[in-house]
C-alpha cells in the first residue's frame, strides 16, 4: 500500500495558518461532554412522563400506525417495520430499533406489550430471532396509545432531516409509564420502573380526576404495590411505600412454589413463577453452583419441565431426609429464586429529568389526558362547525335547485357561477365551492333527508363538544370515562402476590438463617397401612385415635396396621407370600396432625413404595428393631408361626418369614408376646383362640405348626392377635361361595368377643355364625378392638348394625357389600 506523503508548506494557502483557533481542551470537553449527555438524556435513555416512552419506542408505535399494521391486519415482516422507523425517524442503526421493537413484544417484559409478534422473539435466557424471520403488527393496547394523532392532540416535531414530522409525544389512553415500567442509563443519572396493573392504576389516576387534593395514602388504597408480568410473591412493602412516597426505593420479589411428590419416595419444590426477569435457566445453573460449592443441600435434580401449553415449570428434587420447606429457605437465600428489585421514578417532565412519586406519576398522565381530550374537542368542534356550515349551504340550494340550475348554467366560467351564487342565495365562498363541486345525484329527495338528519345530528356534537370546552368538570368526567373505558378492554387480573413480610416474625432480611430444621429429625412417629393398600407416618408420636372415638366414619378408609416407629428408622411390610419387605419411613409420605381420626387420603400406595410379586399383598406392617416382639404369622391353610423379630439380615431388603406349602399363603400377621390371644376364622364360621404361649418360637426358614383344625375345602379369612385384657369385637359376614366377590352384599354381625370360648391349638374351634338358606360361606372376618368401623367398595361408610350377644347368630342383611374391616 502506498504511503501518502505530506504536501510542502509553501503548497499550502498563504490564509490557512490564520484559521487555526487557539481553545482551551477543559472547556472543550466539558462542552462537548454536556452536549453528549444532553443528547443520551433526553433523546434515547430517559421516557417521557406523558406516555412513558423513549424516543425510539415512541418512532416504532408511530411508524406502525403509519403504515397500518392494525391488530386486524396482517403481519408483516419485522425488518420492514425497523427499515421505516431508520429510514424516516430514528437514523441510529438497526440493532437499537429491533432490540426496542422486541422488548415492546415480550410479554415476560412488559404488563401489557405495545407489538403483536410472530415468531421468536426470545425468552429470558434466549435472545430473537432476526428480524428477517420475525413478524410483527400493533397490539390493541398500541392502538390506543396512537389514536387520535390525526385529530391535532398532540405537537408534532420535525424529523432528523426536516422532511417528515413526528409527534413529540403520543396521546397514551394508557398510562404505559406506570403499567409497563421502564430501565434506561444516561449519563449521571438512570431510571428503573416497575410495573403495575392497568386496571388498579386507573383507578387510582380517576380517584385523583375525582379528588384532586389525594393524599398519596388514598391512592396506595387502588395501587398497592407494583405487578409484575411474570406474577411471583413481592415480600416486604416498606420499599414500595419509600417508592410511591420519594421516586426511590426496593423490594424483594420471590418465586411462586409449591411441594408435590415427585415420585413415591421423593418429595420436589415446583416452581412456576420466578421473580422478574429472571430466567429458569439462571436458576437452575446458581442451584447447580450452589450444589457444587456445598452452599446448597439436599437436593438430588433439577428438571425445567417448561412448555408453551403449561407455562414455566421448574421441578427440583429433595432428597430423602430433608425437610423440603428447610430446602426452600436455602433457594431463596441463595439463588435468585428471591431477587431484588430497586426503583428509580426518574423521567423527563416538561423537558427536564425529574424523580416522580406515585402521586406525581398520576398527575402527569392525568394533565396530559385532559390537555388531549382539550385539544380533541377543539379539533373536532371546528371540523363539526365547517360540515355543519356546508350542510347548511347545500339545503339552501337544495330547496331551490332549479334556480341555481339555472344560475351555473347562464353563467361564462366557474368564477362567475361562484360569485353569482354567493349573491343570489347569500352563501359564503366555501359554501358556493361545495355547491359546484355537488354530484347531480345528491339532489334526490333522500339526499335532503339524509342532509336535514346529518344536520340535527352536527348541531347535537357540537353543543355537545362546546360543553366539554366550556365546563371543566365536564371534560374531567369524559378523560375519567374514557380512562375506564381503556382499563375494561385491556385490563387483566392481577399476577403478583403482595406479603408485607415472608410470613414469619418480620421482612425476609431480618431472617438470615432457616428456622425450619434441614434435615428431617429422628422424631417418634407411627407408620401406617390402611386397608385400601395407602401407606403413610404420622408428623407426631400421637397414637392413631380410632375412627369412632371422633365420630369420623367418614373418612373412606380405615387402618389396617399402626406401628410406632421414628422418622429415620425402617418398618417392615409382611406380605401374603410371606416375606418381610424392609420399609424406610421417611419414604412415607408425613400426614398433617389433625384432631381427629388419621385420614390417609394423602397416603402413597404400595405398589409405587414396594415391589410386590404377581398375587402378592401385604397384610400388615410391623418393626423391625431387635427388641421388638415375636411376630405371629397366620396362613390360609390354618398354619401359626411366632418367628423373633431380632432375626433379621442387616444387609437385606427383603428376607422370608416363614416357609409356605404350594397353594398356601399368609392371612394375617401381629406382633405378640405370651400374654396375647391368637385368632383364627375359617370360612365355615368356625373361630378358634387360644393363648401365644403355645406357640414356641421359631427360626425364619421353619414352616411353623398347625394352627386349626379344618374341614375339607376351608380356608382361613381372618388371622390376628388381641389382647385378653381390653373390650374386642368379632365382625363376621355371609353369603354364597357361588357368587363373585364384591357383588353381594350379604349379612353381617357383631358380637362381643368374650362370648367364644378359648380351645387349645389345632383344634377345630366354635361356631361364630349362623347360615341361612343360601348361604354357605364367610366372605370376611375380622377381630379386633373394639368398636369396628366398616367401609364399601366405592369407600363410602357402611353402618355396622348393634352388638348381638349370640355367637351363633344369622346376623343381619348389609344394603351394600363390605370392602374392609378395621
């Protein structure tokens, strides 16, 4: 490349030294600096009061109008729409009219989005597409924003090359500084707006039409605090009242969440709100961090389960033995899952940047309003006026036609057809322009009703916009009506939740550790097992209270088995085949104390807890410490076995209790001592007890001994255990073998269980109840405590009918088939 070499000092003018102007630099660049931030303040960073835009967002809306991208209308194609607004009005690149275009779309960023757009135009941790394959055209809401300009409301200023005009500020029938916030840095001073609900702002903005002496106090009573497009939790109202009072002040914003069971055994925090501008992929990388570091315990995954039909969903997995609320406190403190939110009410009023509160936010707009309803009616009084003097000529010429027939056609040119018309029918020089310029066939006898109609109806607007202009009150009222009017068509519910604190003894700040332990403790509890197969512990050591004891009967459950137990420990499941499925309670879901009855309807079923065989159930829980009692097995085939509870393999999660004869499986199972009653029922009504003691125990690979004595093609429907020394029931129903089970209803009795005699082991027992014709067999058996609480196949409750003294009772006819007994 060729160097240039400088030209000779005599090449050079002789006057050119004498045009060298000696300044000072600090008073050039303070100069220069004051121009530059006087350029950035008031021309790109800082709104405008009036309609809460930037000069850029203000050329976009106004182009889009211009060119008619209605809501209506097709879309067009979002590079043609930053071409015009470049082109005509913004001549400052590209890149900055799409970026003010997009975010005018986002409806994760603004309340109510000003552009209608189809496409990407990005998320919160994705930016758009190009404008080349985006689409865009006005929202409603931008339409009212734009309306009227045609109607001389607002001032329109040249453009940066003095060809076109644009409007110096929209007429905004929305108060978009305050629904949609704004963020803007210029030089020495920033603003940052939060936004608020259209439908809470406008109430306010008419309260204060209404009452113009508001205290700031009234007005928070319509605005309570900021709502933000992505709703959340604002926790802590102290800075939003700082805000609304002084333009400056912050508060905290929380995600939205709530504790489902992920699976079974895992319990997750689902999130489906974050605060604003935060994205889910923000959160889920400062949670990842936070695992990384040890900063952050007890959580197993991170899943962000968000699509466009069920909206933002972040699921994060507690691990099991940790309390998920405890978990939850760590998130907000150290993720953004609770973020920070500063306000700074700076905009430009009347040319100059000023700090607004809520009150002088209101009275901007609401100035601005009436100065462009004003100019409104003003505009259109003098368009109603003009018509209404041209109607009035054509009638005049209508009601003689003829006559002025006749004047334009004896007259030389237009000039004079003019004048002569103006002097024969005293019309004025629009009127007689008009009269020469009418088609023949507005001289039909329609046309002069159309005209006297067209009349009336001029005469009634212009009395009517002449009572707007002359009556103040009057033109507040139609600003607040027309302000109502834009709150029905475009206001929305609100989203954000406002908390005056986190909900425990002061702001989220003043709590800087978890007052909820992390880890679930080793407290006593009770697992429980109902008899529709729900597993479930109880949130304290309280013993299960029967049913009856509170008169919940209608629960449409009833417990099968209760075993005390401690959060961190294992029980075991003993199941028909008889094996013992270790159990760890913390896999079981924790039941809310309740003052009645425990309800399991949050309880977990086993098959998502256990893994059952084909045909195989579990008939009871029971422990599994070495101290625990020796456990009484009973099988269909009338076999007992005591097996001791300390002979359990440590390193097992399922061992066998008992071996089984082909065809035979377990019944029922209890923890016992030698003190305890064993219990068998056979489906021929025979019911033998007779004391533990006389069972021995025995190994966990024995088969055990015989129990009862059988009668060919019985089987036992009932094994358990009672204690001599409290009040038991015997509940014992009947029917036809012959029928499938469930669709019979059968007969039912209750009957005191002190009125069987004891027999010894392996013996055939007594009877327990009475067949009648048609009856053969015992669909159910049950021994218990007393008094029993019966429940249906669909769950609902079913009335067990009085005590009857008579062990060899028929008993009494069930309306519906019993389910369970417990």
């Amino acid at each position: 490349m060729a160097r240039r070499t400088p030209a000779p000092q005599d090449a050079l003018p002789e006057d050119f030294t004498e045009r060298i102007v000696d300044i000072d630099v600090r008073t050039e660049m303070e100069g220069s600096f004051l121009e530059y931030a006087y350029s950035v303040i008031y021309a790109r960073a800082l709104p405008d009061a009036r309609d809460g835009l930037k000069p850029v967002q203000r050329r976009i809306l106004f182009q889009m109008a211009d060119m008619g991208l209605r809501p209506d209308r097709a879309y067009v194609k979002s590079a043609r729409v930053v071409g015009d607004v470049m082109g005509k009005l913004h001549p400052h690149g590209d890149a900055s009219i799409y970026d003010s275009l997009v975010r005018l779309a986002q409806p994760f960023s603004l309340r109510i989005p000003m552009v209608d757009g189809h496409g990407n135009f990005g998320s919160l941790d994705d930016g758009p597409a190009a404008s080349r394959y985006t689409e865009a055209r006005q929202s409603p809401a931008a339409v009212v924003m734009t309306a009227g300009l045609d109607e001389d409301v607002v001032d329109f200023v040249p453009n940066y090359d003095n060809k076109l005009t644009q409007p110096e500020v929209l007429p905004a029938a929305i108060p978009n500084l305050l629904v949609n916030g704004a963020a803007g840095i210029a030089v020495g001073m920033a603003t940052n707006m939060a936004p608020h609900n259209l439908v809470e702002v406008v109430a306010a903005a008419r309260h204060l039409i209404a009452h113009p002496d508001a205290t700031l106090e009234d007005l928070m009573r319509f605005v309570p605090g900021p709502d933000l497009p992505t709703g959340g939790k604002i926790v802590g109202l102290d800075g939003v009242r700082d805000a609304y009072r002084t333009g400056r002040g912050a508060f905290r914003t929380r995600a939205t969440t709530r504790i489902e069971n992920v699976t079974a055994k895992r319990k997750g925090i689902v999130v489906t709100e974050l605060p604003y501008l935060v994205g889910p992929e923000k959160v889920i990388e400062k949670i990842k961090e936070g695992v990384q570091a040890k900063r952050l315990t007890g959580i197993t995954n991170v899943v962000d389960l968000t699509d466009r039909s069920h909206g933002l969903r972040l699921v994060i997995e507690v691990k099991t033995g940790f309390n998920p609320d405890a978990v939850l406190e760590q998130l907000f403190r150290a993720t953004p899952m609770e973020d920070s939110f500063s306000i700074n009410n700076v905009a430009l009023v009347d040319g100059q940047p000023r700090t607004l509160g809520l009150r002088e936010l209101l009275r901007v707009w609401v100035d601005h309003r009436i100065d462009v309803i004003r100019r409104r009616s003003n505009h259109r009084l003098a368009k109603r006026l003009e018509r209404l003097h041209l109607v009035e000529g054509l009638l005049v010429a209508i009601l003689d036609i003829d006559e002025v027939i006749q004047v334009i056609r004896s007259s030389d040119d237009a000039e004079i057809a003019r004048t002569r018309l103006r002097e024969v029918f005293d019309l004025s020089e629009p009127q007689a322009e008009y009269i020469l310029e009418l088609r023949l066939r507005r001289l039909t006898k329609f046309s002069r009703i159309e005209l006297e109609k067209e009349k009336t109806q001029l005469e009634e607007e212009i009395a009517e916009l002449r009572l707007i202009l002359g009556d103040e009150q009057h033109l507040r009222r139609v600003v607040s009506e027309e302000m109502a009017e834009a709150a029905r068509m475009h206001g929305t519910p609100r989203r954000t939740i406002l908390l005056d604190s986190a909900g425990g003894a002061g702001p989220v700040a003043a709590q800087p550790k978890s007052a909820t332990p992390l880890e679930i403790e080793d407290t006593p509890c009770w697992a429980l097992l109902s008899a529709t197969g729900l597993l479930a512990r109880t949130s304290d050591a309280t013993e299960p209270l029967r049913a009856s004891d509170t008169g919940a009967r209608a629960k449409h459950d009833v417990l099968r088995s209760a075993v005390p137990t401690t959060a961190r420990a294992d029980v075991g499941a003993v199941t028909s085949h008889g094996r013992m499925v270790r159990l760890s309670v913390l896999h079981l879901p924790a039941l809310p104390p309740t003052d009645g009855a425990p309800t399991l309807s949050g309880g977990v079923p086993l098959s998502e807890v256990i893994a059952l065989e084909p045909g195989e159930s579990v008939v009871a829980l029971t422990s599994v410490s070495p101290d625990a009692p020796t456990l009484a097995l009973g099988t269909a085939a009338g076999v007992v076995k005591r097996v001791a509870q300390g002979d359990v393999p440590g390193n097992k999660d399922a061992w066998e209790l008992i071996s089984l004869k082909p065809g035979d499986e377990v019944t029922g199972a209890a923890p016992v001592d030698d003190s305890a009653e064993l219990v068998f029922v056979t489906s021929d009504a025979q019911l033998l007890h007779f004391g533990a003691a006389a069972v021995r125990p025995q190994g966990r690979a024995a088969a055990g001994m015989a129990g009862i004595k059988l009668a060919p093609g019985q089987r036992v429907v009932f094994f358990g255990a009672v204690d001599p020394t409290g009040e038991s029931a015997v509940v014992t129903v009947s029917g036809s073998s012959d029928t499938l089970p469930g669709l019979q209803a059968g007969r039912v009795k209750t009957t005191p269980f002190s009125v069987y005699p004891a027999k010894g082991r392996a013996t055939g027992g007594v009877r327990a109840h009475r067949f009648l014709k048609g009856e053969d067999s015992l669909l159910l058996g049950w021994v218990g405590p007393m008094p029993p609480v019966a429940t249906g196949s669909a769950g609902q409750p079913v009335e067990l009918p009085p005590v009857d003294e008579r062990r060899d009772g028929p008993g009494v006819p069930l309306t519906v088939p019993v389910q369970s007994i417990g």
